[in-house]
C-alpha cells in the first residue's frame, strides 16, 4: 500500500508485520547486534521500495548486492541507471548522510541518493528527498570521522515527482562526478586485511584502516565475499549455506573427493537413490571426531542442497563412517534441531552403513542445527541461510 505523506511532493509507504516479520529473520545472518539491525532497516526499506517501484514505475528494477555487515544503504538497478537508498531513523531530516564508500568506489556509486526515513514501529517508511552523485561530491561535505558526504537538506530536490520524470525523460543527463580509480591491493596485504577486518570483534572495519585500502578491498568481489564470510564465522552464528550456494565453503566443509577420494561416486549415488536427484545441487562433507567414544573413530557428516523456487533450499543429511570402516557406530544418533526443538532424529542399528535425516527445505533467513550424538558425546553443526 503506498500514500501521500503530509507534503504531497513525499511518499510514504506502509511496513506490513508480515514483511517486517520476514526482515528480522532475514537479518539474523549478520555477525553482531548492529549489523543485524542495519541489516533490518535496510532490508525494510529495499522491500518497500523495490515493491513500489516495480508496481508503479519500473517493473524491472532489482535489488543489487550490498554489504549490510558494515556499509549502510541499498543499491537498485533501473535500466542503465542506479538508485541509492540510504535508510535512517533519525527523526531530525536536516541532511543526508552517505557512507563513502557508496560515493568514491567507482563500481559501487549511483546515479540518485534517496534519502529514506524507516520508522519499523510506525510501520512506514518515508521518502523525502534525492540528490545525484555529482552533485553530492561537489556541493555536500566531507567528515572524515565517520567517511560519510553529507548533503543539508536545502541543497535536497524535495520533489519525487520531479526525480520520476528526470528518470523517464532525461536519461542522458549527466549524474556521475569522474573518480580516479584506486589503486588495486597486493594479494599478500589483501590477505593481512581479510585476517585482521574478517574477526566479528572489530566492530568497526570500515573504519579501522585508510580508505585507500578499505575501499580497494571492497571493489575486488572474491575479496568482499571472503571478508563477510570471515566476519559471520567469526561471530559462531553457524555454517552460512548462502555463501555454499554462491560457491564459496569454509575450510572445514570439504567436497566428497577430498575425503572419499575411492567411493565419491558411490556416496553421490546414496543421494539420489534415497532423495532424489542432487547433481544440479551442492554437496560438502565434513569430518567429526567421535574423541575416546569409539576409539577415537570418525564419522562424516554430509550435507546436500538443491535450490528451488520461492528461495526455499531442499537439504538432505547424512551421516557415513570413516577411516576403513564399513558401519556406523551402534545407536549413533543424527538429529535435526530448530530453536533448540527437537523436528527428528535418525540412530544407527549394528550394522548400519550410513543413516539419513529426511529432507527438509528451509527458506533464506532460517536457522537449524544438526546434532550427532553417542553416548555421553553430543556435537551440534548451527547453519543459517
């Protein structure tokens, strides 16, 4: 639902429970309070909008990756044309606040900052003004503090309507100031960054080295992707499934063939006998040491995903022995948990070769733990999407 606000050159549009309900749980992924937070407004704000858009305007506009973990705003891309949202929940509207690395990244910059008021409690978000980026890097000010432009809200256009019909009508209008590039990282200090900004612990990582640095490591993809899964490893939020499905594994979780280099092709066939096909999905094992239940016997945990539709993934669970050995330990249980409740729970017989959880699909946001146990030893596997 969208309306006018008290000055009609502003839109408001309405927070449902059910999309602020979806937002939080989509959140939970970040690695600490703050980010979590951040990561709720904005996603409050990208929905709301995006939605808007997509029904009154531009029905092809999507969402772009952002870095939610430390950098606030969201990216849209409409046609050739970027829009920014820079959410706040400041009841004082007197400037607009950007975080620079959304204005002197050059492949992170816009065409429009909108500046965008997110009250989650009113259920509504507010949209008050825009600028471009030329004129944010030639009229608004620099704090070095904080590394944000800010814009007072009289060099603002107040006026949605006209940001529409610039959009529509003058495409071919200059928005971008030119940026030099910055200058690309060595791998070695890339990879001293990654260690010392990827621990949950830094709370502030943007500004914790010079811009120069900060701002080239974010630009490099592979780089930005390594820093956020080292940030929510860190912070033992659980396994991120999200990172597996963009191809991207902590150490830890290995393919097949690293640990069963002789049947791989055999453990993929028990995939699919029992669930069906997995060949279009992901597949990664993980070893966990059984320490003195069994002599120091291992067992490996398999996990499976296959995306579908609805951004729900199916998830199918094993559970194999290891080291030469042809069956699991006796009354070894594999169980799968959600907020601490038990949903079910498998246990070996004597001469069991592996045993399977059902599968199950979970959708983006969701948490679940999957448990092994044996007699007095339990170990618990947290994963998120």
């Amino acid at each position: 639902m969208t309306f006018m606000f008290a000055d009609p050159t502003e839109c408001l549009l309405e927070i449902s429970p059910s999309l602020q309900a979806q937002s939080w749980q989509q959140s939970q992924v970040y690695a600490t309070p703050s980010s979590r937070w951040r990561a709720y407004i904005n996603q409050i704000c990208l929905d709301a909008f995006l939605d808007w858009i997509k029904t009154e305007y531009i029905p092809e506009a999507t969402a772009l990756p952002a870095f939610w973990d430390v950098v606030n705003g969201s990216a849209i891309a409409v046609g050739e044309k970027r829009i920014l949202l820079i959410p706040s929940e400041a009841i004082d509207d007197s400037e607009l606040e950007v975080p620079q690395e959304w204005v002197d990244i050059p492949s992170w910059t816009a065409d429009y900052y909108l500046a965008v008021q997110v009250k989650p409690e009113g259920q509504w978000v507010r949209v008050w003004g825009y600028t471009t980026h030329q004129e944010l890097k030639s009229r608004g000010s620099y704090d070095p503090v904080d590394r944000t432009y800010c814009m007072d809200a009289r060099h603002l256009t107040k006026d949605l309507n006209a940001f529409w019909m610039t959009y529509q009508f003058c495409r071919g209008e200059a928005t971008k100031a030119a940026l030099n590039p910055l200058a690309e990282l060595p791998a070695t200090q890339a990879e001293n960054l990654l260690q010392r900004l990827g621990s949950s612990s830094v709370t502030f990582p943007r500004l914790a080295v010079p811009f120069t640095l900060w701002g080239a490591l974010l630009e490099n993809e592979q780089w930005r992707h390594r820093l956020y899964q080292n940030r929510q490893t860190s912070d033992n939020l659980g396994e991120n499934l999200s990172q597996w499905l963009a191809g991207i594994y902590s150490a830890s979780w290995q393919a097949l063939e690293t640990l069963f280099s002789s049947n791989a092709s055999n453990l993929a066939l028990n995939f699919r006998s029992a669930s069906g096909s997995v060949e279009s999905g992901i597949r990664r094992a993980k070893l966990i040491d059984l320490g003195m239940q069994i002599e120091s016997q291992s067992v490996v945990l398999l996990v499976a995903l296959i995306p579908e539709a609805n951004r729900q993934v199916s998830v199918r669970v094993q559970l194999h022995p290891m080291g030469g050995e042809l069956y699991l330990p006796a009354n070894i249980k594999l169980a799968l948990l959600s907020s601490g409740e038990l949903l079910g729970e498998v246990q070996a017989r004597s001469q069991d070769n592996y045993v399977q959880l059902p599968h199950f699909d979970v959708e983006t946001g969701e948490c679940f733990s999957i448990q092994v146990a044996l007699n007095n030893f339990q170990i618990a596997e947290n994963f998120i999407i």
